[in-house]
C-alpha cells in the first residue's frame, strides 16, 4: 500500500521538527528521544549517511502513526516511554538490575527498516559508553542505582557496595568477581567509659559504603575485561561519614570471548550466500577462530559446522534457489567457546525475477493525494524479498489534475518485472475559490442595497450548491449576520439603519466544502429626513413685542446629524405661517410681535437628506404694550406762515394714552419735538411760504411709548422770490463763447420762488440801463470796457411780483490776450527737433503769467499737445529721420489763450550709420588683414565703409573705401607700430554722404625677433603680446558694474549687521 502526495526532499537537522502534510496520513506524532551526557545517537538519513548527536541532547522524531517506533538500544540499557503536556519523551535509561556477565536479559529486535517519510535512529556503538551496573543500597534493599554515583566520565571513585551489620560482601564469583571484607570501626577510649547518670550507650549501627575505581576504559564494576580495579570502604553513622579506608587494588581474570552478534547477509545470488559478522569483546584474550554452524537448508534443529577460522566472513555456494537456511556463530579464545543461548538467524537464498503484479487499486482519495493498494505477483514464494515501484504521470502536481493513471512494477534482486496494468484515478473534489466582483447593483436605498456577485473562477472540481451572504454593522467587522443562503448570485439586503455603515461578504459552498471569504465591501445607506421634533417652549415670560423659543433635537435624526431647524409663525387670524428663523441653534428670539396678540410657532429639522415634518403647533400669547401708531395728523394752512395740526386717538393696547408729542420740521429726517400735551390739535407760527414742512405725531401711555404715525408733508401759500444770493463771475465759460476782456459771465443760484415759478431775473448795472433776462442762472453782458469795474445787482421776478434785490457785487473785465509769438528750430538730429519763441529765459520764472502752448499735427491732420508751460523752450523727441512736421504756438494769460500762430514746417535729417566694433587684425609674413562687421542697408540707402590707418605717431590716414568688410595692407615696416580704425558711411541718393564714427583704434605692434638662448614661452608672450586688445562690449560692461554693486551692497550690510545691530 502507498499513499501518493505531494512531498519534499528533507535531510533532518539537530534540534528540528519534520512536520509532514496531513495529506499523508490521519494523525502524526513528535516524540522526543532524550540522549543522556556522555551518550550519542545516530541518526540515519534519506541519502545513506549518519549524522551523531551527542548528549546532552532531545531528538525529535515524527511518528507517522502516532505509535511509537522501535529504538535500538546498547546492552545494559533500556528504554522507558514517558508522556509531560502531551508530548511524549523516549529516555534510554541504564539497566538497574544487576546481571553476571554484564549481559541485557532484554531481547534488543533489529532496528525496522525506516520509513518512507520517516529517519531511522541507530545508535553509535563506538561512541556510546554504557553505563556501569552499580550496586546501591541498605542490607536486604532492592539494589537501585543512587542517581549522585551515576558516573559520567569514569569519576575516580564509583559507589558499589553500601549496607548495614555485614562486614564482608561478594560481588561476582570466580574471574568475573571479587569478595571484600573489613573489620568495623572501633570506639575511642573516650567513648567507652558513660558519664555520670548516664545509661551505657547502645552498639552503633553502622551503614558502609564501598566505592571503586577503574584503570583504562573498564566499562563496568562487573569486571568483564582485564583491568585494574582499586576499592576503598566509607562507614556512616547517624548520618555522620567517618574518614575512608585506604585504598586496596588488584587485577581481574581473563574468561571466554563475549557471545558475537549473529551473522548477517553481505550479498547473495541465486546460489551463494556471502555471510559477515563483528568481532565481540575478548574479555582479556585474543579471539583465534570463529566458528560458524548452518542447518544446510533442512529447517531441523541439527547444525553442522560449515566454517573454522580467524576471518569474519564467509562464501558458500552450490545453494538452493529461494531457500531458507538457519546460521547460528561462535568465537574461541585461549580460554575456551562460550555457547551459552548462541542466537540464530534465518537467510534465504535469492529468487528470480517477479511477475507482473495486478492494477492498483484506489483505497482512498483526497484533494491532493491518492491512497493505493496493490497484491503481491502470484506463484512468487513468501521468503522472496520483493520491493515494488509505483509510477504515475510527470506533468503537474496531484493538485492540479483531476484524473492520474497509474501502474506497479515489482523487483527484487534479480531484476525488474513487467508493468502492471494501468489504473485510473480521480481525486476528491476542492473547495471551491471565493466568489468574484462583489458589488452593490445600482443604488443603495436607506433601509435595503441588493448585492451581486460572480461565480467563483475555480468552482474546485465541483458545482458551487450555495452561496451565503454576510453582513455586518459598521466598519469593525466584529459580528456577522447571515442575510441570504441559495444558489443565485444576487441577494437584497433589506431592514438596514438609514445613514450606516455595513461590510459584506460572501462564500459559497460545494461538495468540496467551504470556499475562503471574500474581502469585506463597504457599503453606506444614504440618510432620510429626521423625524418631526417636540413641539418648540417659551423661555421665561412674553414680552410685548418678542417671544424667546427653545427645542430639542428630534428623537430620530435620519441617519445623519441634523443640520438646521426651520420655526414658523402664524400670526393672529392668518391661515399660512411664515418662516421667522433658520439655523442650528436649538434656540431663537422672535420680534416684531404685536402686544396682547396670541400666536403659532411649529418646528421641523434638517440634515442632508432634507427636512422632516413640522412638528404639532405650540400657541403663545405676547404681554401688554405700548400704545398704537396714530393715524397721519391733519395739517390746515392760515396763511403763508401760520398752520394748525390735528390728530385722532389711537389704539391703546390696555392702557390710556397719557400725552402726545409732536414733531415738525423742514425734512423728514430732521424734525424736532414742538408740542407735548394731552390736546389733540396745536397751532405753527413763523412758518415759510411755500416751503414744504412735515410733521407726526405720538402717543404714550404708562406701558410705554408708542411708534410716531406716518409723517405728513403740508405745503405753505405761495409769496413772491426770495432776493437772489451769492452772485459771482462765470468761470466756466470759455473764450470761444465771448472773450473775456469784452464780456462778463454771470452766474447766480436761483433763490427760493416761494411756491411761484420765477418768471425772469432783472440785472442792474448802475449807470447803464437795467437788463432784463428769462428764467436763467446765467447771463453773458456784452460790450463792456477791457479793465473795468462794473457794480451788480439782481432781482427775481414771478406772477405774484418782484422779490427784493440782491447785494452789490463788483466785477472786473479782463485785459486783451497776447498774441502768439514766432517759433524757431534751433538744433535738429534724424530723432529730435529743438525750439524757441518769444523772449526770455530758457528755463520758466514762479512770476511768470505768460504761458505757451505748442502743438503738432498728426498723420490724421489733427494737432496735437507737446507742451504747456511758462518756459521759451522745448525739445520734441522720437521722430523718424527725413520727414517733415508741422507746428503751431499759442500765447495765453489771465485774459486768456490768443489765436495760434501761422502752421511751422521743419524736416529731421538723415541719420548717420551706428558706429562699428573695432576692427580685428591678423598679421601674415609681411602683410596684415584687417577685417571689421557689416551693416545692413538704412532705408535703401547703401553702407560703405572708410578703413584709416597710422604709422607711428603721424596722422590718420585713409587707406581703403568700400563695401568690402576686410582690407589686406601689403608691406608692413617690421619696426613700426600701426594702428587701423574704420567708420560707416551711408550713401544717400539726393543728398551728400553722411559718415559715421570712427570705432575703437586697434594696435598692431611689430613682431618681436627672438634671440637663440630665449626660450619658446617668450616667444609665446609676444605673440599674444601682438594680438589686438578687444575693448569690452556694453554687455560686459554693464554686467561688471552690477557685479561691483552687489559686493558692495554685500559688505555693506555685513557691517551694519556687525556694528550697528550686534
């Protein structure tokens, strides 16, 4: 029988645990084997090696069926099989039962062969040391061993003999023993004699104990071996230890060779047997010969010897094919055969091939392993060792296929036998996997959400039979609650909380079992309106005009926290309410209420689903006030100045009216209290005519004072005007509507008509006839005297007649403007043109009333604005070169702006070529080439360019004239210094060459001649002495000034950090 799964290559390790899949087997054990000091195992692994484990030490083995397994032990040992917390122990102990010989009377079995997942455990034989067999104990005692004598790496000194009223022991006899004796402690002479009143003291009872030492490596007290033994005796009284005797040793016997341990197969064929066996221990001398007996195949009890000599092994041949022979062994020393209980051993003979055992059968299956069982070939004999080979398919695991073929070969040691049929087998269904896409299908509703989900991607062999839904509230996960079981994938969870939150999750379940959970889904139901709320209180007692409101929140809020309230009114006799306030506060005051009235107040609640329903009406009544507004009074006009007032009484709101007050005034915003009194009617004296006047009026009672009534506006009888005031010149009027120096303008504001349209205004003049004008505030006089003085009255005039005149006031005529004066262009560029008129100072004077205006015509024929000022100067910028413009000036004062001048035309020149970079020159043998950059065409005129050139210290002198950009000078002196410089002319077409500036000169100094011992570097400085020195651009220039002012700026700081502030 094999069971098939999944398994791994392991090679056990000191201190480890194998743990083994449970698709193996049902149940496995860890058992402990506990190794004591002094001792060591031996383990056996998968690949044929040992591994020694030394003690101290606890070997943990895996028991595939929970027994536990066969663990070979030394002789004088044993093995005893305890159980601490469920785990169980396995101590070889040491044989506590003392045997002549040093011989196990426990029949040790051969180790089994080890198991397919198990190690097999052998002990070590040479590196275990078995322990002594001691004698311990009192006279008559069961002879156990005293755990502090144990001795672990041969002490020098070994309890064996302990007990009382004996004075002589024998351990073992004849070569394997020796018989001690000694003579009892005697007592002191103090001892003897009893003190006075003292009783003769009873015998002591002593207790010895008697100890031994071993010279080489003696295993144990019982002398097997030659050695050396030396034993020394301790008495005890009372548990008081007395001084030990002196040592005494002598030397064991020699005896007959141990029995050896039976022979075992080396190799085998059909015919022949190859026996070996180990030397036992000689006990003290020289093993000669082994002696080897077999029963010759019959299956009797008579042996016949079959081989005599030293070797320890042995061929025989001429067999029988799968037989049975029996074997027993013996060695012989100088002292003899020891054949005491020789064991023997059963070997058979090998068989020949096996046949073709049956197909597999399937015992048991499971998910990821097989249980198959196959039959032993028939006619094969039972003595014939067979093995079988079970072989299924390669490609994937057992996991991953369903169906697996399988088949048996059997073999022993003469070869292979033919495959059996093959079988086929299935594996037991898996759980299935999880299901897939939990989600929630469309949109959550407040009390219920429909979940859906797919089918699992892995159903595991089997048809998902359920799936089960789980769901739990909030986000913790700490308790689920099923909500559907069936077979669709999609389910309604209904009955929720609105506003919470849940987690959902799903398994389903096949004939494999119960797939894994999916991962939890969270869901939230949206919120409903809160529940209606109480209805709203009053908080303390009415007052007349508010009410102050307080409520609780609603008793359900909807599933989210309520946001604002919403507190309605109804007003006495009135079917619909109006909202008076909206918030979060759980309070309001309500105003605006009238006294002794009874009003309705209703409440409802929002959060963010809405608002919830009104709640039941609380009604509230307000407290008495003051009286009611009275009704607008009743103005009556005499006269234009005199006016009588009356009023009616109002409503009193429960308590008389004590008094009225009146106010009156011009403007409603500014009246004035007039009248105070009980009357309902009072008289105004000293009033304007038609003047509009307003009035209200109020009543108080002890409750306090009510609101005035509406005003009332009243209008006085019309009168003729009022004089006319504040008359002064017109100086908005400007020189194009009349001059000045002629003219006056005039400009009053017009008096109060006094409920009559003013007809016209009448201007006195003195001397000169009155004028008389329309309904203006305005009036131009004509043809008057430049410089004068004129004396002005006026008087306004209506239906009803003349008003009163006004004061005098005076006016004077300006003088005559100037006239413009002459405009000059005093210097000219191809941008700007400078002029000059008039005379006088360049720059203006704080004295000066004499202004200019100068103008300029645009492309559109319009003049515009270039300056207006004092000064007899002006310079016009940005012009374009070689175009005309044209200009006019004008003069003005404080009699105001005279005509302009006649239209001044001027043209800007031509403009000059920008200047030139300096020249770059390069000397070749006797020549230099200068060259220099090009400028383009200005305005289609052609650039020609002027090269100078000077030697020495004479004049500069022009060399070349072109539009080339370099010029080659031929003919240097060697001993002259040359400087070049060149200029742009432009050539104009009407008009003569116009030369720009020279550039920066460029120096060509002779070439310097070498001497021989002068070195090539000072050859190098003079020609880079000879190369022409480039002036800065405005670039870097400008760069290294705003590097010199960030240093300073730097170092500025940094000391008014130093200084100042620290």
């Amino acid at each position: 029988m094999a069971v098939l799964g999944e398994t791994r290559s392991w090679s056990p390790k000191p201190w480890q645990f194998r743990r083994y899949n449970c698709d193996f087997h049902h149940k496995s054990e860890v058992i402990l084997v506990q190794v004591n000091p002094g001792e060591s195992f031996t383990i056996q692994r998968d690949d044929g090696q040992f591994q020694c484990i030394t003690g101290p030490a606890q070997v943990p083995m895996m028991s595939p069926n929970g027994s536990v397994p066969q663990i070979y032990v030394p002789p004088g040992y044993v093995q005893q099989i305890i159980e601490e917390n469920g785990v169980r122990r396995v101590l070889v102990l040491p044989q506590t039962e003392f045997h002549p010989g040093g011989h196990s009377p426990l029949h040790h079995p051969p180790p089994p062969p080890p198991h397919a997942h198990l190690q097999a455990f052998i002990p070590h034989p040479h590196i275990m040391h078995p322990p002594p067999h001691l004698y311990s104990g009192m006279a008559g005692g069961t002879g156990d061993m005293n755990p502090q004598y144990i001795s672990q790496y041969h002490p020098a000194h070994t309890t064996i003999y302990s007990e009382q009223g004996q004075f002589t022991h024998t351990l073992l006899p004849h070569q394997e023993g020796v018989s001690l004796s000694w003579v009892a402690p005697s007592r002191t002479e103090g001892d003897d004699k009893p003190k006075e009143g003292e009783k003769d003291p009873a015998e002591p009872s002593f207790t010895y104990e008697v100890s031994v030492s071993y010279s080489d490596h003696a295993p144990c007290p019982a002398c097997v071996c030659v050695c050396v033994c030396i034993f020394r005796v301790q008495a005890m009284c009372n548990c008081l230890q007395g001084i030990p005797s002196e040592p005494v040793s002598f030397t064991t016997l020699s005896c007959e060779p141990d029995k050896p341990s039976p022979p075992r197969k080396a190799s085998g064929t059909k015919s022949s047997l190859v026996l070996q066996w180990k030397a036992p221990c000689d006990n003290g001398s020289k093993i000669q010969n082994y002696i080897l007996q077999w029963d010759e195949g019959k299956g009797t009890d008579t042996f016949e010897q079959c081989y005599y000599g030293p070797q320890k092994q042995y061929r025989l041949t001429k067999l029988s094919t799968a037989s049975r022979y029996s074997f027993r062994l013996a060695a012989k020393n100088d002292m003899g055969v020891r054949y005491v209980s020789i064991e023997v051993v059963h070997i058979m003979t090998s068989c020949s091939v096996p046949a073709p055992p049956l197909s597999p059968e399937l015992i048991q299956s499971g998910v990821t392993w097989l249980c198959v069982r196959w039959y032993r070939p028939a006619g094969s004999p039972k003595e014939d060792e067979i093995s079988y080979v079970l072989e299924m398919e390669e490609e994937g695991s057992v996991s991953e296929r369903r169906t697996h073929t399988a088949f048996v070969v059997a073999y022993n040691a003469e070869g292979k036998s033919n495959p059996s049929g093959v079988s086929e087998f299935t594996t037991a269904p898996d759980r299935p996997g999880c299901p897939c896409r939990l989600a929630v299908k469309g949109k959550p509703h407040p009390t219920s959400f429909r979940l859906t989900w797919d089918p699992p991607k892995d159903n595991g062999g089997s048809d998902v039979t359920k799936y089960v839904a789980e769901l739990s509230e909030g986000f913790s996960g700490c308790s689920w609650n099923q909500v559907y079981s069936g077979s669709a994938v999609e389910c309604v969870c209904d009955g929720l909380s609105p506003g919470c939150s849940y987690q959902a999750r799903v398994h389903c379940i096949s004939a494999g079992g119960e797939s894994p959970l999916t991962e939890p889904l969270q869901v939230q139901t949206p919120p409903v309106p809160p529940g209606p709320c109480q209805p709203p209180r009053v908080i303390g007692k009415p007052k007349a005009r508010e009410v102050q409101l307080r409520w609780a929140p609603p008793l359900v809020d909807g599933g989210s926290a309520v946001s604002s309230y919403s507190v309605e009114m109804f007003a006495p006799q009135m079917e619909e309410g109006r909202e008076v306030y909206q918030g979060s506060e759980v309070d309001c005051t309500v105003g605006s209420l009238l006294p002794g009235r009874t009003y309705g107040f209703r409440l409802r609640a929002a959060n963010k689903a809405g608002y919830g329903p009104f709640s039941e009406r609380s009604e509230v009544t307000t407290g008495p006030g003051a009286p009611e507004a009275c009704r607008p009074p009743h103005v009556t006009c005499k006269s234009p100045t005199c006016a009588v007032i009356s009023w009616e009484t109002p409503s009193c709101n429960g308590a008389a009216v004590s008094e009225y007050r009146l106010e009156w005034g011009a403007a409603e915003g500014s009246m004035q209290m007039c009248y105070t009194g009980a009357a309902l009617s009072h008289e105004m004296r000293g009033l304007l005519p038609a003047t509009n006047y307003f009035c209200r009026v109020q009543a108080v009672n002890v409750a306090g004072v009510g609101p005035f009534s509406d005003a009332v506006l009243c209008q006085t009888p019309c009168s003729v005007p009022a004089p006319v005031s504040n008359v002064h010149e017109d100086e908005q009027a400007r020189p194009l509507l009349y001059s000045p120096s002629t003219c006056l303008g005039l400009r009053w504001e017009a008096p109060c008509d006094h409920g009559s349209e003013i007809t016209s205004y009448l201007i006195d003049l003195g001397e000169r006839q009155p004028i008389l004008t329309g309904p203006v505030t305005k009036y131009i006089i004509q043809n008057l005297q430049p410089d004068t003085t004129y004396r002005i009255r006026i008087q306004a005039l209506n239906i009803l007649g003349a008003g009163p005149c006004s004061h005098t006031f005076k006016l004077k005529t300006k003088p005559l403007p100037p006239l413009p004066p002459r405009l000059e262009c005093t210097a000219s560029s191809h941008q700007t043109l400078r002029f000059k008129w008039g005379e006088g100072p360049a720059k203006a004077q704080p004295t000066d009333s004499l202004q200019y205006h100068l103008q300029m015509e645009d492309k559109s024929g319009r003049f515009i604005s270039l300056y207006k000022g004092p000064c007899h100067t002006h310079k016009v910028q940005r012009l374009n070169e070689s175009t005309s413009y044209a200009f006019r000036i004008q003069a003005f004062n404080e009699a105001g702006e005279g005509p302009f001048s006649t239209v001044y035309t001027f043209t800007t020149p031509r403009s000059p070529p920008a200047p030139l970079k300096a020249p770059r020159v390069e000397r070749v043998d006797e020549s230099c080439e200068v060259s220099w950059e090009t400028l383009p065409p200005m305005k289609g005129d052609p650039v020609i360019y002027c090269l100078q050139s000077m030697q020495g210290n004479s004049e500069f002198k022009q060399i070349y004239k072109g539009s080339a950009t370099s010029y080659q000078l031929p003919n240097l002196s060697s001993s002259t210094e040359y400087r070049f410089r060149v200029c742009a002319i432009r050539q104009c077409q009407d008009a003569p060459e116009i030369i720009g500036p020279y550039s920066s000169t460029v120096i060509l100094l002779p070439p310097r001649v070498d001497s021989p011992g002068v070195s090539g570097t000072t050859g190098s400085k003079a020609a880079e002495a000879q190369k022409p020195k480039r002036s800065m651009t405005d670039e870097q220039f400008s760069f290294l000034i705003i590097a010199l002012l960030a240093v300073t700026s730097i170092l500025i700081a940094v000391a008014i950090q130093y200084f100042v502030i620290e």
